[in-house]
C-alpha cells in the first residue's frame, strides 16, 4: 500500500471570468473611416496570462480587436478569466500550458458570445469570432516571447 495522495478531476478549473473592455465604435463617414483604415489595423485575437506567486492560481485575459469594415466598425472586447490548478500541478511550465491551452479554450466561448452581442446591438450582421486551436495558438504565444 502506497501513501501517495491519488489525484483527480481537472488539472485546471475556471472559478470566474469578467467582461473587462468594451470599446467599439461605429464611423458614420467613407472620408473619416479611409484616414482610420492603417490605424485600426486587421482583427486578431490576443492572449496573455499569469501565475499566482503561490502557483495555486492563474488568470488568462484574451482580447478580440474586431474590425468591420464593411461596417465601418472597430473596437477591442476584452474577458479575463480566472483559474486554480489541481494541487498536484506544481511545475511552472506546465501550468503555463494549461492556462494558456486548457484555459483559453475554456474562456473563449466567453469572448466569442460578448463580440457576438456587441456587435449585433446596431446591426443584424453579427461578427462570429472564428473557432481556434489552442495549442496552435500556445505554440505561437511562446514562440514570439
């Protein structure tokens, strides 16, 4: 018989998640959204995370920059969700992935019904943010650092 505590369940669980940012805004003139065209930039999903100083517990904050040209719409939604990882998750890069994969794959249905409701309150064509892969985006997250 072994005293080695058994662990189960998830190795991360989301305890709450927050609506952060909302800031979209709508251009009523062609000559005003063709001088706003290079700043507003393409539509991307970024994400970013943290780890408690205890390691008990991390945060994921992902951000959808929405661009609607068609629209002449911009803006920025923002969600953060926040994590405690099961006890037995100790190592500090595997708690970077499971934040970051696991995490954000918990946290971006969130983000996507908050662009989706944003984006159809003037307007019946409403932005549905693509489906990602989560370990895509980890591999790409750490590669740019």
């Amino acid at each position: 018989m072994t005293n080695k505590k058994e662990f189960s369940g998830p190795v991360i669980k989301l305890d709450s998640y927050r609506v952060v940012r909302i800031d979209f805004n709508r251009v009523l003139s062609d000559s005003k959204w063709a001088s706003l065209v290079e700043t507003v930039g393409k539509p991307n999903i970024e994400m970013n995370y943290s780890i408690s100083e205890d390691f008990r517990h991390g945060s994921c904050t992902m951000t959808a920059h929405i661009v609607r040209a068609s629209q002449k719409q911009y803006g920025d939604v923002s969600v953060v969700g926040f994590f405690t990882f099961r006890d037995d998750v100790t190592d500090l890069e595997d708690q970077k992935k499971y934040l970051a994969v696991n995490g954000g794959a918990m946290l971006y249905p969130y983000l996507r019904v908050t662009a989706s409701m944003i984006t159809a309150l003037d307007n019946p064509d409403t932005t549905i943010l693509a489906s990602l892969n989560f370990i895509e985006q980890f591999k790409n997250l750490h590669d740019s650092k």
